[in-house]
C-alpha cells in the first residue's frame, strides 16, 4: 500500500476545533461545481462558515476547498426532515 502525505494543505489551528462538534472539513474535487454543492450540501444541514473561493496546487489534480462546521448548530432544513421522520407520513 503506498500511503501519500499532502504537504501542501494548511495547518489546523487549535482554535478551529476548540469545542466538541466543531469540525474543519478539506474537499478536493474534480472542479468547482463538484466541492460547491458538496459544501453546499453541508451549509443546508449545519451551521458552516464557507469558501468564496476553490484552490489548485499545481502538480495535483482537481481543486480544493477548506469549509468549517459547528454539528451542534443544526439548521431548520435538517430539523424539519428530523421531525418527518420521527413522526412518518401522515
């Protein structure tokens, strides 16, 4: 198994994981469309501070984007599938 360490990615500071839930979260894909609604996806269901802005490193295929999450923020959208589910059709 040949194991690749990326060098290229920028430290996590301790800051960004001060509190249990907080996550710091790096998406390659291969182009903007493909992170975006990937990012986008996440911002429905938690509270995300998001990415104007993908990144390319040269040498490396597709892009790259850092997005930060707060999983104890839950967002209206998630909290309504929640209370569907829970309480099936009607």
């Amino acid at each position: 198994m040949h194991e690749h360490v990326l060098t290229y990615v920028d430290p996590i500071r301790e800051t960004h994981l001060s509190e249990p839930g907080m996550l710091v979260i790096d998406v390659a894909g291969l182009d903007d469309d493909t992170v975006f609604a990937f990012q986008n996806a996440i911002g429905r269901m938690w509270g995300t501070a998001t990415a104007d802005r993908t990144t390319h490193d040269v040498g490396q295929p597709g892009v790259r984007l850092r997005m930060y999450t707060n999983l104890r923020e839950v967002l209206i959208e998630t909290s309504l599938l929640d209370q569907a589910l829970a309480t099936g059709p009607e």
